[in-house]
C-alpha cells in the first residue's frame, strides 16, 4: 500500500482522524508522524475498499487471526531517501523493508526483543519489503514462531517472535 506523505501536523492523538483537502473532503486517514514535517496517511480509497471487503467477507469460525503488537511502516524508495537525507539513522544500503514504528509494551513483538526503529527485511526465510508482507506471513502463518531478520544499528540480527491468536 502506498501513503500519503503530508507536512500536515499530526500529533499523538491525531492519528485514526481524516486528512482533508481544501475543500474538506477526507482524501485520507492519518497513521503516523515519523519525525518534524513527515507525517503520512492511508488513501481514502484504500479505506473504502477495506470496508467494503470487510463487509462482504463472511465471518469464519475457528479462523483466528496473529497479533504481534507493533505499528509499522513499508519503507518506500521516497522514504527511504527522505529519512536518510533527514539523518535518520538508516544506512544507505538498505533497499527495502518495513520500519517498526511502535512496539506495544506486553506485546509478543516486545516480548520478542522487536524495537522501534528496527527494519524487518525476512520473515521465515521470505523477503519483506511491505507491511502487507508481513499480515500476508501471518495470515498463513504455519509455525508457531516467526524468525525475523531485522537491521538494526546497522546489523543484522535475528529476532523470533511468538504471535498471539485473536478473535
């Protein structure tokens, strides 16, 4: 899924709320502030085709779905290079991945050892180079842990992380 990249101020709190145009019509869903000036949201018709797949997704018993616990960001070429022009701390071999933003305290990821700041690049020997990767790998998840590869500080670590079921 691609983001909207905005300089609109999102603050803690703003996030879950629309981002409007001039003419007030919501063109998207704020996510996420990454730092002064970077924020992004979900395409409104990104949003529009979730809910109506939702709604005509039949519910199936006994299908339960992975929680890790993170918040977390498909690292674009346009991302990347903004982050790195920013002085993030990414270096610039890095080519693709999914940034984690947020790690929920008690969550399988932070029981896991995941970080903010962490990019996943492998799960279970499969490259990751999007957020829907990752709920793909979960959604047909056949092992009971997740064997991450991540970058962080610039190496690569590997990190396995146990996934809760929810209902």
């Amino acid at each position: 899924m691609e983001y909207i990249q905005t300089d609109a101020a999102i603050t803690f709190g703003n996030s879950g709320g629309p981002l409007v145009n001039l003419d007030g019509e919501a063109i998207g869903i704020n996510s996420m502030k990454v730092t002064a000036g970077i924020s992004f949201a979900i395409p409104i018709d990104y949003v529009k085709k979730f809910l109506m797949k939702t709604q005509d997704t039949p519910k199936i018993l006994g299908n339960k779905k992975k929680y890790m616990g993170i918040t977390m960001l498909t690292l674009t070429p346009e991302i990347l290079t903004e982050m790195q022009l920013r002085n993030q701390k990414i270096s610039p071999d890095v080519r693709y991945g999914v940034l984690v933003w947020k790690v929920i305290l008690g969550s399988p990821a932070y029981s896991g050892g995941l970080k903010p700041g962490d990019i996943v690049i492998e799960i279970n020997k499969k490259a990751v180079k999007s957020a829907q990767d990752i709920y793909s790998i979960l959604a047909d998840i056949k092992t009971k842990t997740l064997d991450m590869k991540v970058i962080r500080g610039g190496k690569i670590l590997s990190i396995n992380v146990e996934p809760e079921d929810i209902n």
